[in-house]
C-alpha cells in the first residue's frame, strides 16, 4: 500500500506556517482518498485489499484519530493557533468544534451538537469528525463536514474502529453517519466557506480565545 507521507493537503500550510495570527481555511477533496491517523495501523483500521484493488490513495495525517474517507462530497475546515499555551485538548476541540456548529446554525441546520470527545451530529448521528495536532508552537485542528457522501465507501474501505465513542453504541458506519443532505440540508462550499468566515471574525480574537478556553 503506498502511504504518502509527509501529509500534503491543502491545509498542511497551517501546520508548518510561521504566521503569529489566527489562520483557517475551508477546502473539498478533489477524489476520493483514504486518510489515516499518526497512530494508525492500516491492517487494523482498513480493508487494505480492496483498496488496492481499486487504486484508492492513502495519506497519513499528523493529527490523531481513526482512518477517514475523503470525498468531493465532503467539506474540510482547518484552523491553526499559533504559539498557544498548554490547555487540555477537549477545550480546543469545543472551541473549534462551536466555530463549525454555528456556521452551521447560520446556515439554518438545525439540531447540530458536539458529541463524544470531539464529533458534530444531528440526532445522535455523526456529521463531521475532527482531529487536533499540537506542539509548542501550533494548535492545528480540523473537521470533515460530510456535506452529501453516502456511507457506501466507508463501510467498503474502512474497518470498525478500534475506538469509538460511546454514542455511537457498536453501530456500523451506515447506521451511525449521515449527510447534510440526508438530513434535507444542500450546502454548496461558498456558502459554507463565507459562514466559517464569518464566524472566524468573530471567534478568532485574543479575547475570544482566551475566554473560551479558559471556561
């Protein structure tokens, strides 16, 4: 299986950016791929031989988690901290995850919550995972929104995790994900682009950060 490495996608300029401000951005996969965790053990996490069979690509992140699916269906959102400090890692992924939840609730999506440690569902089904890689100088977190990708390609390509989190009660991946569009909601990029923009101006400030995290 060939494992790209170093994580090249469109937001690993937020990990390695020297920037001292605030930085996200809003993308959608150009073809599908197959991307695993820092920890990831292929043979654990995917059905590698049908991966192989049909050619799918497999890049492994610098961020945790399980094994993901990308497609064009889906919406990436990416955001980067610089030079933060030492708080505990559920906090980020609150405070991200709020930035996504509202975009979404401007959007007029209804009944969008963060879930487990660090997924966004509606009615009990998961709609975006997430991930965060940190050191001294980055927090670097983001969300794969599934905008409209059916669960056909999850459960060809991907095993049952390892770890899952509570809600998600041993459900397979075709019982436990849903779509934007499954839920009646059709978002196009620019539309979700704009609103994470908006809600960037308004949460990426010093004060902002400080005083959500710091709850």
């Amino acid at each position: 299986m060939n494992i790209l490495s170093p994580y090249d996608l469109p937001d690993a300029d937020l990990i390695r950016s020297q920037e001292s401000s605030p930085r996200s951005l809003v993308w959608a996969p150009d073809h599908v791929m197959v991307v695993i965790g820092n920890g990831s053990d292929p043979d654990t996490e995917l059905h590698t031989d049908l991966i192989i069979r049909d050619n799918i690509p497999v890049v492994r992140r610098d961020t945790g988690g399980c094994a993901v699916i990308l497609t064009p269906e889906m919406f990436v959102a990416s955001f980067a901290l610089y030079g933060s400090g030492s708080t505990d890692s559920i906090k980020y992924f609150r405070f991200f995850n709020t930035i996504v939840i509202n975009a979404l609730e401007n959007l007029s999506v209804d009944g969008v919550l963060h879930e487990g440690r660090s997924d966004i569902a509606i009615d009990g089904r998961k709609i975006a995972g997430t991930a965060i890689y940190r050191n001294r100088s980055v927090i670097f977190y983001h969300a794969i929104i599934n905008a409209g990708g059916s669960t056909q390609l999850m459960e060809r390509y991907l095993k049952v995790p390892p770890r899952m989190p509570d809600y998600r009660m041993g459900r397979s991946h075709k019982d436990f994900v849903t779509s934007l569009a499954e839920q009646g909601y059709q978002l196009s990029i620019d539309d979700f682009r704009m609103a994470i923009g908006n809600e960037c101006r308004v949460s990426l400030n010093e004060a902002m950060i400080s005083s959500l995290l710091n709850n």
